[in-house]
C-alpha cells in the first residue's frame, strides 16, 4: 500500500476499510460508531462498500448496520441501496435493522417502511417461506407487524397473533407431533413438516435414530453444523445410518452459500467428533474460504513463539489453515523468539492444501517461551534467498532482540529486491504503536489488525492478502455497484388469502 499523506481522499478511505476488516464480532452500539463516522467521512465510500461486505464479509453485525445507517441517511440513492440489501436479511436480522434505526439512530424512514412491508408482503405470498420465518422466527415475525402497524395477511394472523395454524402449516404439524405416539409417527409428521430440529426436539419425549434420521433430513447443513454437539449426545454419530446421513449433510455444506466458515471450528470443540468427522468439517471450511478469495502472492506467516505468546501460536494455525485453503502461490510459516524456526505440515509435499488437523501437527512441539526478534525470520528468508512478497506477522510486538524488523526488512529488500508489505495481527492486550510506527517511518507499507479473541472474523484478513494492494481493494470497492430500488410497479406483491 502507498503511502498517502494524512487526510487524503484514498487515506481516509483505506483507514475506513481497516476499521471494517479489523473490527470483530460485537454488539450493535458498540459498532454503531464506526458506520456513522464512515458514512460521515465518506458517504461515497460507504455506500460502495456496503454491497461489497454483503458479498465478502463474514460478520452479520455489520449487514445490519450497514442497511440500517444506509435507510436512515440523507441520500435517496443510498435509502434505495438499502431497500435491496434488506431483501437479503433473516427476519431477525430485519428486526435488529428497524430496532436499531428507531432506538438508536432517533428515525425510522418511509422507504425503510416500504421495504419491511415488501419484505413481510413477499413472505405472504409464498405460504411456504412464510411459514418458515413464522417457525424459525415467530417473534421477530410479530415485532415487525407490531412495530409498523402493518396489518398481516389471513394466513400471518393465523400464525404469528391467531394461535390457529393453518392445518398444512408446520405449526398445526407440531402440535400433532407433540401428540403422536409412534417414532414412526414423529417421523413423518417432520419430514412431512420441515420442523427444526431446536423445534422438533422440545415437542418429543423419546429421541430414536428413525427420529434422528428425520430431524437431519429436514436440516440445513448449517443447522447440521450448529447442533453436532446436540446430535452427539443424543447418539447420532454412533448409529451407522445417522452417521451416514450427517456427513452427507456436511458433503453439501460445501457448496452452501450460507455456512459460516468460523463456525466450523466452534461446531468442533463443542461436539469433540471423531476425526473423519472432524476432517469433513475442516474440508467445509477450507472450501467455504476458497471459494471467496484467490491469494496469488508468495506470502509468509511468522508466528511469535517468546514468552506468554500462547494465543499467538493457537491464533497462528487457524490463520495457515486459512490461507492455506486459498493460496496458489508458494506459502511459508516460521515461528520464531530470538531464533526463527521453518513450520510445515506433516506430509506437506504430498498434500496440495493442509488442514486444520495438519497444522495443529505442525505446531505441537512449539511452546512460547524466549525473547523476542521479530526480523529474525525475515533475515533467516535473506540468507535463504526465500522470496515472498507479503508477510503476515502475528505477535503483541515486543520486540527486545535483534535483528530488529525494520531492519531486517531493509536488508531484505536490498538482497532479494522486493520490500514485502506486512500485516500485524496484533494480540489481544498488546501496544503495537510504537512497533508500527517504526515501520512506516522506515517506508514499510503496514496493515494492523487486533485480534480479540473472536475467531469468526479472521476470514476478514483474506481479503487484505488476497489483492495486490490495499489501495486496488478501495478500488475494486469503489467499483461495486450501488444497489438500485427497482421501480414501484415492479415491487408490488399480492398477498394470498
């Protein structure tokens, strides 16, 4: 990244983007500050990188908030965009936007009326979308009708204020199914139904593997995902046929637009699978990540090993299993305290892309204890001749121990003729000023990002190494389409009685 003088257009505009990309999972208020400053500092920018986080980003916070600043702003182009993005959302999603416009923005704008009413217009006109949000999300559904006086169709009064369901409803199905004696019974009345599986199992008194196979079959594969520690312990992973239909749920949640990649990782240390099961899950994450973003940059990871350095190193192997999966260019790990040591995974030559598993194997015998030389890996690269042209370094940035980055990174340059561009992932509780302020003063283009202990928004790093520049990433936004409210004619639904 080039470095701009302070206060420049594309300045303003990278530092908007850090503060996206660097920002974790939170509660609402505590991100609200950060959409308004952006949209204060750069509507035009804002605007753009709206529709680009519904498409790259991983953190569902912020596509509640960028719709909810968007409808709330003083730009009818951008109250338009809105419109469209509000479409995308869950109904709980949709909520938390319209919470969050009244309590804590102070509006609630006619066009972010219109585009409720066409969102809950649109579900009525499809019985079977509306039933699903009606018994995923009932009481979102209501505080939407509520909150705007929007009087609901026959068959959302039914559902959501009535207490009658419809009798072809899966709600009159569930209260058959609390009644039905049989787990045969159970069976079909839930795959008949499409009943959830945090919906089904309260309304049951006996859970039999006939019961399982049904509840699986009308999951999602992220519902698969979200509840493996609640199969297992209703032994689903020890009946052969459940197994089978478990990891042909996790075989799909590959190509599935709406896995989460992050949780993954969470649905494993929560379920402790066996390790086919766990592979299969790490193969869903790595595919999910691959199919987002390209790196096509020789890159290095240097991991800091010193002293109280533990979650840097436990940080280290989810960051290469991540890059990992999406790389095409030549990738190198080193840990290092005074020393710098090569990581790779075990059977690395053989297997084009390592997974989770493989660099937990890689690091088992790496404990964080010593000093603390942060160029010690890039002037190990030197002698080596070792090129790359980005480096990724996670570490709280005490260095006490030369070589010294800056240094080495000078050295490095001269030797190999590249100066690569770093990206500090700074850990949790660390003062990393001073440390990047001797990069830049040293003419190192440098990115930091502060890790929190949320591990669902590392995905938000692959953007930053999968494009050649910071700056091209700003313009490659900057490109992105605003999303148009399409005409009032076209946006009229007919709700069914």
């Amino acid at each position: 990244m080039t470095q701009f003088s302070p206060g420049s257009e594309q300045d303003v505009r990278v530092q908007i983007l850090n503060s996206f990309l660097n920002t974790p999972h939170g509660k609402l208020q505590d991100l609200a500050s950060l959409h308004r400053d952006a949209l204060a500092r750069d509507p035009l920018f804002y605007s753009h990188l709206a529709p680009w986080y519904f498409e790259h980003g991983e953190v569902r916070d912020h596509k509640v908030l960028f719709v909810a600043h968007l409808a709330t702003s003083a730009y009818p182009e951008f109250r338009g965009a809105a419109w469209v993005l509000l479409q995308r959302l869950a109904p709980y999603e949709v909520a938390r936007v319209l919470d969050h416009s009244k309590r804590v923005i102070g509006k609630t704008p006619r066009s972010l009326r219109s585009a409720i009413q066409y969102y809950l217009r649109t579900r009525e006109a499809n019985p079977r979308q509306l039933d699903g949000a009606a018994l995923r999300a009932r009481s979102a559904m209501k505080h939407l009708y509520a909150s705007l006086r929007i009087k609901p169709g026959p068959r959302a009064q039914a559902l959501l204020f009535a207490g009658q369901p419809p009798a072809d409803s899966p709600q009159a199905l569930l209260k058959r199914l609390a009644k039905a004696e049989s787990a045969e019974e159970q069976a079909r009345l839930i795959i008949e139904g499409g009943i959830p599986y945090t919906t089904a199992i309260g309304a049951v008194r006996t859970v039999t593997p006939a019961l399982l196979v049904a509840l699986i079959t009308a999951m999602s594969p992220q519902e698969v995902i979200n509840t493996l520690a609640s199969l297992k312990r209703r032994g689903a992973l020890d009946h052969p046929e459940v197994k089978a239909l478990i990891d042909q749920k996790l075989a799909q949640a590959s190509s599935d637009q709406r896995v989460s990649t992050m949780k993954v990782k969470k649905a494993i240390e929560a379920a402790q699978p066996d390790e086919a099961t766990a592979r299969s899950l790490m193969r869903v994450a790595d595919e999910r990540v691959a199919s987002k973003v390209v790196i096509k940059r020789p890159t290095a990871l240097f991991v800091d090993k010193s002293g109280s350095m533990s979650v840097a190193i436990e940080l280290a192997k989810q960051l290469a299993a991540l890059i990992s999966a999406v790389i095409e260019a030549p990738f190198y790990v080193y840990a290092f305290d005074t020393a710098a040591f090569t990581i790779e995974p075990p059977g690395n030559k053989q297997r084009q892309r390592p997974t989770l598993s493989d660099w937990e194997r890689a690091f088992k015998f790496v404990q964080a204890d010593g000093g603390t030389s942060i160029g010690a890996p890039l002037a190990k690269m030197a002698r080596e001749r070792i090129y790359v042209e980005q480096i990724m370094v996670v570490t709280d940035c005490g260095e006490n121990t030369p070589p010294l980055f800056h240094l080495a990174w000078q050295e490095y340059r001269q030797a190999l003729g590249i100066g690569p561009s770093v990206t500090l992932v700074v850990v949790q509780g660390a003062n990393s000023g001073h440390f990047q302020r001797q990069l830049i003063a040293s003419g190192i283009e440098v990115t930091s990002y502060h890790f929190r202990g949320d591990y669902y928004s590392l995905p938000n790093l692959l953007p930053l190494l999968a494009q050649p520049t910071r700056a091209e990433l700003v313009d490659q936004i900057m490109a992105y389409p605003l999303p148009q409210r399409p005409p009032a004619s076209s946006t009229q639904v007919v709700t069914q009685a």
